[in-house]
C-alpha cells in the first residue's frame, strides 16, 4: 500500500530545507504570523499538517509518534529532501525528539518550540479533566490557551484559537493526539542523541516550563541549548513572530 502523504505548503527558494509542524491545538496555520518574516532565498520551509489535521483532516491514523515521525519521513522522500532542519511546537516537539532518536542521520538540526518533553506528562487530576475533555468541550480549548499564555491576552484571540482548532481538526485526531503527547514515554530512547537540538520556551508558559525542559531534554540531548522567548508564553509564533523567526534562523544557520 502507498504510504499517504500530508498536506503541505512551501515557502522559499532556498538550499536549506526546513520542515515545520503545528501543535495539538490546530493545523499549521498557526505558523501563517512568521510567514512575512521568513529568509526565503536562505531556506526552503515546508508546513505540514498530521493526520486529521487542516488539509490531512481525511486521512486516518493511529495517532502516535512513531507515525508522525515515519509520515515526515515519507514527506521529506517525496521533497527530494535527504536531510532537512525540523521545526515542532508543542506535541511535534516531542515528535522532534523521537526523529532525533530514530532517523538522526536526516536530521541537519531540530527545534523544539514549547516542546512537550519525551516522557509522560504527569497532570493533577483537575488539569487532566480540562485536557482530556477538549477534544468534546470547546470551551477549554480557550481556557488552556489562556493559561498557557499568562492569561495576558484579549478574549477575542482566545475566541480566534479556539475557533480555528475547532476549523482545523477531527474530533478522533484531536482526542488521541493528546494520548500521543501526554502518555507516550520514550525518553529512553532519547537519552544521548547527539542531533543539535534548540529547545525554546516562552517565560510566561505555564505548562511546558523552562524548568521542566531543563530537568528533560536538555538533560538528555548531548548537544541542547536552550533560549527562553521573551514576552510570549506557548505560541510565540503567534505572540512574538519575529523573535521566533530571528532565534530559529539563527541557530539553524549555524549546520
């Protein structure tokens, strides 16, 4: 059976090839407020979506992370991209470490931004709830926007994401993918990858922390640096776009 593709968009001419991936909370529209600020003749962005996703919405799965990680593979084989930079927020942060752990010889460097560590993710039984009913309560998506933004921001963005990840994902997709990133547990496998790896945290996220990023990956990545985003909490890419872009850049401009 051919192994399916996911939807993408391309932007950029450049010798360097990127591929970038969303979050839990919806496809990689998300990423749209760094598009005017991309170095388009130095890299060649792919944004792609998972299954169930945006555009990949129809196309089933089991949601896992060693799915993902094969389904960016098989992309970047269609690209023509033998190795590639990969850029993963939040959940596709933990997807970038699993890549690191099993094709690190594609990887020319990863970037996690708020990545979701490779271990389990320990909830109290109240955050577990909230996150384990958003996939059937939309009203919480907003609420865990919120929280992991500060609470710093107007009710008309919170409104704007929970719209857009409700647009933007299957049901099915939406609950399993947060089994794939808050129950999988492959640090293992992880620990003493040598892939450069940039974990970015936002100062005011209060759910992927610094001090959690600290504890994990950059405990288990021999070569880890970290680079705490100023005035943004787990969307930076939505909050501080060119400070996303410029940090990025510039540690992928150094392989």
């Amino acid at each position: 059976m051919t192994q399916p593709i996911l939807a993408h968009e391309v932007i950029g001419e450049g010798p360097e090839k990127v591929i970038v991936m969303g979050g839990w909370l919806g496809d990689h529209t998300v990423f749209q407020p760094i598009y005017h600020w991309l170095d388009r003749a130095t890299f060649t962005y792919c944004f792609a979506d998972p299954r169930g996703y945006g555009d990949s919405k129809s196309m089933v799965g089991n949601y896992t992370n060693a799915e993902v990680a094969g389904d960016v593979m098989t992309l970047a084989a269609m690209l023509g991209w033998e190795a590639f930079h990969y850029i993963g927020h939040s959940m596709m942060g933990k997807v970038a470490q699993y890549l690191s752990a099993h094709y690190s010889t594609h990887l020319k460097s990863v970037i996690g931004v708020t990545p979701v560590p490779a271990s389990a993710v320990p909830f109290d039984e109240e955050t577990q709830k909230l996150f384990a009913t958003a996939w059937e309560v939309p009203a919480n998506r907003g609420t865990i926007c919120m929280i992991t933004t500060g609470n710093r921001y107007t009710k008309v963005w919170e409104r704007y994401m929970v719209n857009e990840s409700l647009r933007t994902t299957h049901p099915d997709a939406y609950r399993n993918y947060f089994k794939m990133w808050s129950a999988e547990d492959f640090a293992a496998e992880v620990d003493g990858c040598e892939v450069p790896f940039l974990a970015i945290t936002g100062e005011h996220d209060a759910a992927v922390t610094t001090a959690l990023v600290e504890s994990t990956i950059l405990q288990w990545f021999k070569k880890a640096e970290l680079h705490v985003i100023s005035n943004a909490g787990h969307y930076p890419m939505q909050e501080v776009p060119i400070q996303l872009v410029t940090v990025c850049e510039a540690f992928m401009n150094r392989f």
